[in-house]
C-alpha cells in the first residue's frame, strides 16, 4: 500500500533579506535557529527589522519567522520550453519540445492573527519589497509526518484579505521565486 499524506502540517518559515546583501542567489539558504515568539515586537525602519529589540542584518542569516495560521503553501512550478519544427523522417511530422527554463511560485494563504509575529513581517516585507528591495529566504517542511523541505529565496507579491461580515478575516499572498528552489525529499 501507497504512502499518503493529510494535506496539514506544514510549517512555513521566511526570513526577510536585502536583495543587495546576498550574492548567490542559486545556493540555498540557510534557515536555522529559533523563532521569535509569536508576540514578539515588530519595527521596521530605514531597510530593517527590529523583532524584540534584535536589529535584523537582512542578509539572510536572521533567525526564522514561522508563519502561523497557514492553511495553504502551496509549491507551484513552470518549465518553459521551445519547439522545435523539422521535416526529419525521424519525427515523423512531431514537433519536438526542448525545456529551456523553470520558475516556481508558492501560494501561501492564512487566518489573519494581527498580533502574530510573522503575519507582522510578512506584511512588511511585501509592503516594502520595491521601495527597499526586499526578498524573503524562505522554508517549507511537511506535511505532517514527512520531512520534505523546499528552501529558496523569492519576493512576497500580491496581498489580498477577505474580512466579509461574519466571517473570519484571512489572507493570501504569493512567493514568486528568485533562482532555484532546493528540494530534499523525505528519507
């Protein structure tokens, strides 16, 4: 019997970065350390957080901000391709497709929880990601049950909410990635 899994579980985490500071956008990032509490203080002024009085470098070595509240993230990928037109026997008339480029997006979406720590940066990211060229190294490990980990980096695009009348205010907002993304399947 096949291996399945709920789709829950996931834990999202981003770091936001200066586009300026990092050189190597193919490798992945590193995404370690420990989470600041999802009641910590936010600031952000002239390029930088500040979460609980921690001036972030936003060279992608910050500690990790989880996002909380998920209910979708969502990896998407693209592979563009060329075709090629021959009147060769061989091919018997078929056109021939030769990839020749990847893209990948993430769609994230969430319950709003406006006192939490990553629903506050995430905001600010995407707000700030033209005037002060801001991206995000971001993690995504899961579902539940698996250790599969996708890392990367991308920029924050397209924030919307819906806060209809009796309803629950929720998000959604998109990665657009940035290079490769890096996948390490469950073991």
């Amino acid at each position: 019997m096949a291996n399945f899994s709920a789709a829950f579980g996931y834990d999202f985490e981003i770091v936001p970065v200066k586009n300026s500071l990092i050189t190597d956008f193919a490798s992945a990032p590193t995404i370690s350390g420990a989470n600041p509490s999802a009641d910590s203080s936010v600031t952000y002024a002239t390029g930088a957080f500040t979460i609980d009085s921690t001036l972030y470098t936003m060279d992608g070595t910050d500690a990790p901000i989880r996002l909380a509240g998920l209910t979708q993230a969502s990896l998407e990928t693209d592979t563009g391709s060329e075709d090629i037109y021959t009147y060769d026997d061989e091919t018997s008339g078929f056109n021939q497709a030769v990839a020749t480029t990847k893209s990948f997006s993430i769609s994230l979406s969430g319950i709003a929880d406006f006192n939490d720590v990553g629903y506050k940066v995430l905001r600010l990211t995407e707000q700030n990601t033209v005037a002060d060229g801001l991206r995000v190294a971001f993690k995504r490990v899961g579902p539940t049950g698996t250790t599969e980990e996708i890392v990367g980096y991308g920029t924050l695009m397209g924030y919307s909410e819906s806060n209809e009348v009796s309803s629950i205010v929720s998000w959604e907002c998109s990665i657009s990635g940035y290079g490769p993304y890096h996948l390490t399947l469950a073991s």
